[in-house]
C-alpha cells in the first residue's frame, strides 16, 4: 500500500484550533480577537464556566477584530469568553414534516408537538434568481376574499402590501387568506409581532384549518435583530 499521500496529507494538515475571545460588547454587538472566519460564518460564544454556548453570527471585522451578533440573549457571556468558529454558513432544515407546526426563525419547534423529522437542509440566505429567468405574471390565484378576486384580482407570483392602522382587520384578513386561499401550502412568517398578538394571530385568526396546510415562522419583537433577520 502506498502511504505517500497520507503521508502528505499529514504533514499538510493544520491540527490547532483557532479560537477567539470577547474583549467588548456594546448592545448586541459583540467584539472579539479571532478566531479565523469570513462573513456569514456561525460561531458557538462559550459561557464563563463553559458549560454552554450561544450562537452567534459574524457581520464584520474592525482591524484585526472580529464583529458577531448573537441569535439569542447574551447571558452568562462577558469578556473572555471563548468564540469558536463551526466554519458553517447558517442553513435552515426543511422537509414535509414542517406543515402544521409553529417554529422560530432557525427551524425550532415552538409548539408542543413532536420533534420535527427534517428531510434536508438549505443556505438560509438562498442564491438570487436571474430576474430575467422570472416567470410573467399572467395567471390569477383566488385569495378566497370576494371583494378582493371580484374587483382587485392578484395574480400568481404577485407582491401584495397591506397597509393599515392598527385594529382595522389586517389580521382578520390575513386569516382570512391563509384559509381560502387556492395554494397548496402557506408559509407566514410573524416578524416583530409581540408575543400576545402571535397566539391571538394563531387561534383566532388562523385557526385549525389555516394551521393544517401553513408553516409559521415566528420572530417576536424582544427577540434579537439577528433573529428576526432570518425569518424569511
């Protein structure tokens, strides 16, 4: 047997870990020396007695420092905390199994169902489609909402805005959608909602039959920026 390449393959390879340490924070933003990464890479920040970590992104670089922002809260992190690099982009697991189930921006289950069976997994941040590649919008999609298909009809591949005050219907409308709607699957995502208007969203504008063919993704308003960033 020829070892010559393992061999090669052994002198080449680097065997230290590169790590960092938090020297600031200020807000959410998180300062560190090291370790070795690029834009977009997730990196675990380690609590003071090691016993956990938190995730954490990295947005930039200040000189020879490395700029992160957290996905959860900052407790038990402070200076010198260990950063480590997983060398990962952020992906998102999907599959069938998704359907029906109430979930955050980085695919954890929210609800109390059963741990989610996940078929795959893809880069959060997509690859840009070639607007010349883009379908014409020719055919119309039933919403379900009389007023809306019989005198401002949406066609398939449309963006709609709904602007309004607050306690005006938006909500109720949304539900409204999300039930009737000729569509086989809704994916809504509650971005910057508190906490109370998501439950109300679900039971009482939602309901049972919008959940059994909807995905909802869910980033509350007191949660960090980077968290409601993701949700698609």
């Amino acid at each position: 047997m020829d070892l010559g390449g393992f061999l090669t393959e052994l002198r080449t390879t680097d065997t230290y870990k590169y790590l960092g340490k938090i020297e600031k924070i200020v807000g959410m933003t998180i300062e560190a020396s090291g370790p070795l990464c690029s834009i977009g890479d997730v990196c675990r920040i380690y609590t003071k007695d090691m016993k956990s970590h938190i995730p954490a992104e990295v947005v930039g670089f200040n000189e020879h420092k490395v700029l992160l922002m957290p996905y959860t809260d900052l407790e038990g992190i402070g200076p010198g905390s260990i950063v480590d690099n997983t060398g990962d982009k952020l992906n998102v697991r999907v599959g069938d199994k998704l359907i029906g189930r109430i979930i955050d921006a980085l695919g954890n289950p929210l609800d109390d169902g059963e741990p989610i069976e996940y078929t795959d997994t893809v880069p959060i941040a997509g690859i840009p489609v070639n607007p010349l590649t883009r379908p014409k919008i020719h055919e119309p999609i039933e919403l379900g909402v009389k007023a809306i298909d019989g005198l401002l009809t949406m066609g398939k591949g449309q963006r709609m805005g709904i602007f309004a005050g607050s306690g005006v219907g938006k909500s109720t409308l949304m539900g409204m959608i999300a039930r009737k709607v000729k569509a086989d699957l809704n994916v809504i995502a509650l971005v910057g909602e508190r906490g109370r208007e998501v439950r109300e969203f679900i039971e009482n504008d939602l309901g049972e039959e919008g959940m059994a063919r909807s995905v909802v993704v869910v980033a509350t308003s007191d949660q960090p920026a980077m968290m409601r960033n993701k949700c698609p």
